[in-house]
C-alpha cells in the first residue's frame, strides 16, 4: 500500500472531513505537524473536536484553527497560551473538556490499544470528575475515565521509512506515538523519508502498521515558546 503523499493537502484528502474527532500531536509547540494542520485550515473544514495537550499560540499551531473558527470543542490539558482561545471560552463559543495531562495521554494510549476505559484517582473529588462513574479499589475511590478513538490522528516524527515506521526526535516524541496509535486513520508529517531498512529495528519507535499517510516536511518553521513575564 502506497502511503507518501506529495504534500499535505493531498495527504488530508478524502480522510479529514466536518464534524470529525481528531487527535493533534505536540507539546506547546514542540513536535506540532505544522504543514498538516496548515492543510486543514487550508481545506475549511470545520465543526471539529479537537483532543490535543493544548492548542497551541494565537497565530501558529491550533491557534490557526481557533482563528478561523474550525474548532467548536478542545480536548486538553494546558490552554493558557492563547488569547483566543480565552475569548472563546469565556463567550462560550468554544467547548472545553479539561482534562488532566496524564489522563488525557492514557485515554489515548487505551484507545490505541482497544481499551474502552479505565479507573484512576487523578480529579476525585474535583470537576473533573463530575458526572462520571467512580468506584471504589482497596479503600480508595477512583474515577472511570472512557478512551479516546479519534476519526483521525495528526502527527509529527522526525524520520519515516517509506512502510511508515517512525523515529521521533528526543522530546518531539510527547503526544505523537499515542496520538498515532489511538486515531482510526493516522496521517504523519515528517522531516525525512527513508528507504525499508535504513531505520535499525531498536530505532524504531512506532511501528508502521499504525500509520496510513505520510507527508514530508523537510523544512519545518519549527517556532519556539518564549517566558514572558510582562
């Protein structure tokens, strides 16, 4: 099965449409599939939920989708970078399901591996928790948490062989493999393509049988979050 695609738009095609559950991979900025979500700005889909840490800045990242309005709901842990996303929510125009980073990796990561839901104690007791089962294991009360099998998976690796195995680039890795693993149709932006081979077995941090379309982006803008502090 072919799986290179000349670039992102054609990548997308056919496979990322309105309505959709998606999963973005990244960490802030690090290790965001830049080209792809460019595409999906690009191809006015909209009315999507989004499940990603977080959502990037106000002009790079998801914040481009925010901006143009493409997103109705977020699925994440840290949104305290956008400003837009803040008018948003607080207009109530923007769904926010908040959710604790570890919990939000591990609903990924049981999606991926065809596990309906899990219990933990992270959010007792909280918001968080609210409206959800909890049962109680050895004395302790624990919050059943349901996994997360998105339409469709964006992710970033640094080098891609062309059966897509994938080696990722130190922390650039965050998000992506359990975004990968958990989407109905993974699509995954890299840096470098590579014949069958080229990738050493124990280099290989996910294996192909995950990933369905690749895209090459060799030349990532790859911008940097910066402290402020006034």
């Amino acid at each position: 099965m072919k799986k290179i695609y000349p670039n992102a738009a054609a990548a997308i095609d056919g496979v990322v449409k309105s309505g959709q559950l998606m999963a973005v991979g990244g960490f802030g900025l690090c290790g965001i599939p830049e080209a792809l979500i460019e595409a999906v700005k690009a191809s006015g889909v909209k009315d999507l939920t989004v499940i990603s840490n977080n959502a990037g800045v106000d002009d790079f990242g998801l914040g481009k989708l925010l901006q143009t309005r493409q997103i109705k709901k977020m699925i994440s842990s840290y949104v305290g970078e956008n400003k837009e996303f803040e008018r948003q929510y607080l207009a109530n125009e923007l769904e926010l399901e908040f959710t604790p980073q570890g919990t939000l990796a591990e609903k990924l990561r049981a999606g991926g591996a065809g596990i309906p839901a899990f219990f933990t104690k992270t959010g007792v007791g909280t918001i968080v928790a609210e409206g959800k089962e909890l049962r109680e294991f050895d004395g302790e009360t624990y919050v059943m948490e349901r996994s997360l099998v998105p339409d469709v998976s964006l992710v970033k690796a640094d080098v891609a062989d062309t059966s897509g195995n994938l080696r990722f680039n130190l922390t650039a890795r965050n998000f992506n493999p359990a975004a990968a693993m958990a989407g109905k149709v993974c699509i995954v932006e890299v840096e470098k393509i590579v014949e069958l081979g080229e990738i050493a077995p124990d280099d290989i941090h996910l294996p192909g049988i995950y990933v369905h379309r690749i895209v090459l982006n060799a030349t990532p803008e790859k911008r940097i979050e910066k402290r402020t502090t006034r």
